[in-house]
C-alpha cells in the first residue's frame, strides 16, 4: 500500500500473503534492502502465518528500494523507484 504524506514522502506497507486461503511456509522471509544491499528490515513467517508485513516505512520522491522474498536459498527481489 502506497499513501502520499506530505513534502513528497510516501508511507509505504508490504505485506506477503499465501495464494489462496492457505498458509505461508514458515521458513519464507520478507526484506526490504537499500540501495547498498543493506537490510533494512525483515521479517519471517511463523508456523500457519495468513500472512507477513513489513513496519510502515517512510520513502521520498525519487529514492529507491529493494523487496525481497526468500524461501529456503530461493529468492525473488524487485526494485522500486518512488
């Protein structure tokens, strides 16, 4: 979820959830990388978790970051630019 706040910030929430009404793998990880690779933040799914959510994070007009899923050495990542 993308909100406008003002001066050109965003407050940004991810969150993961399963297809369907199934649970997530509890070993799946939810991170959000700078630039630099560094990790920011991160989450991990718990046994029979619907769902896993970043904190709320702050992003202004034209920075960038990093999203990415993690499953056991297997990883997607997907770079945005606000």
């Amino acid at each position: 979820k993308l909100t406008p706040s003002d001066n050109q910030i965003f407050r940004i929430r991810v969150q993961l959830h399963p297809l369907e009404n199934e649970h997530l793998p509890s070993s799946i990880k939810l991170v959000l990388l700078a630039d630099s690779e560094e990790i920011i933040q991160e989450v991990q799914a718990r046994i029979q978790d619907n769902y896993v959510q970043l904190k709320l994070f702050e992003v202004e007009t034209g920075e960038s970051f990093s999203l990415k899923v993690d499953l056991e050495g297997y990883e997607f990542r997907e770079h945005f630019i606000i």
